[in-house]
C-alpha cells in the first residue's frame, strides 16, 4: 500500500471568501485549513495554498508564506477566488518559481462575492466541486 501523503492547507483571505474553500478542502481531506500566517514544518508531499487579488495582486502574506516554503515542500495546488480575474494562478506560479517549488497544474477556481458581484459565491455548488477537485488531487 502507498504512504499516506502529507497534506497541508494554508489560505490567506481578506473577506471570507477564500477561507469557504479553504475549510472544505480541509474537511474533505481531514486537514485543518491554517492561515499562511501558521509556517509550514517537515516535509510536505501537497501543499494546497489559497489565495485572492486585490486590486494590484495577491496579497503580502501570501507573498512572505511562499517566500518562507523550501524544497521540503512537493507540491503545491492553487485555489483562489476572485470578482473578475480568472485565478492567482499566474502569480502563485511565478512567486514559486522563483524559489524552485513546482505548482500542479491543476487548480481550483471560483468567482467570490464582492460588493454588489456574485452574492453568496462561493455557493453550495463550489464548495461541492472543491472537495471533489481535493480529493482527485490526493487520489
Ligand atoms: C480591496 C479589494 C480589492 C479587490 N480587487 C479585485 C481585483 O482587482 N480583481 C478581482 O477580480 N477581484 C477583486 N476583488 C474581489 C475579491 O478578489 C473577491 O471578493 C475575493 O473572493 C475575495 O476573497 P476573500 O474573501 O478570500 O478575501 C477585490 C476585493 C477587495 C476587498
């Protein structure tokens, strides 16, 4: 039988938004879903890391979390939630580039209320489809 894999969740999120998928992916994989104020420790075979934009990008913390990560960490899977941008994808990818920590290319992507956008996204059926997408991810 395989090792059971290591999985940690971290999410940073202004609004709550984000933290929706965070708590569920965590749920779904028995995991608790930590801020990216909480470092990361040991090895880890799957890193799934949620993130937001806001106006200019994704936010510092997320920015001094990723900076903190060494080659201890496998692989990191990015989900986010946002008004209008597709994902953070391209930003979490470059940030961890730069620190040689490779990002699965699949990922998970939701719109997120904001203001008068999108009322009570995430909904039911996004957090339905992020524990699916969680558990393909560990499969
Ligand atoms: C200060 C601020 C700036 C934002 N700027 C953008 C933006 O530039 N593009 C976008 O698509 N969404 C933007 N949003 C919307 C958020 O990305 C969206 O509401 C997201 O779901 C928030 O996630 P959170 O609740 O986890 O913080 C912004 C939200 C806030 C609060």
């Amino acid at each position: 039988m395989a090792a059971t894999k290591k999985v940690e969740v971290r999410y940073y999120s202004k609004t709550g938004n984000t933290a929706k998928l965070a708590e569920a992916i965590g749920d779904e994989l028995l995991v608790k879903a930590k801020s990216v104020e909480v470092p990361i420790e040991g090895d880890v075979d799957i890193l799934f890391l949620g993130s937001s934009v806001y106006g200019a990008g994704v936010d510092n913390k997320v920015k001094t979390f990723i900076n903190s990560l060494d080659s201890r960490v496998k692989t990191v899977v990015n989900f986010s939630t946002a008004a209008i941008l597709p994902s953070t994808y391209g930003q979490i990818k470059k940030l961890l580039g730069e620190k040689g920590i490779a990002l699965e290319v699949r990922e998970f992507h939701c719109r997120g209320e904001f203001k008068f956008m999108h009322k009570g996204k995430p909904d039911a059926q996004d957090i339905k489809n992020v524990r699916e997408f969680a558990r393909k991810i560990v499969s």
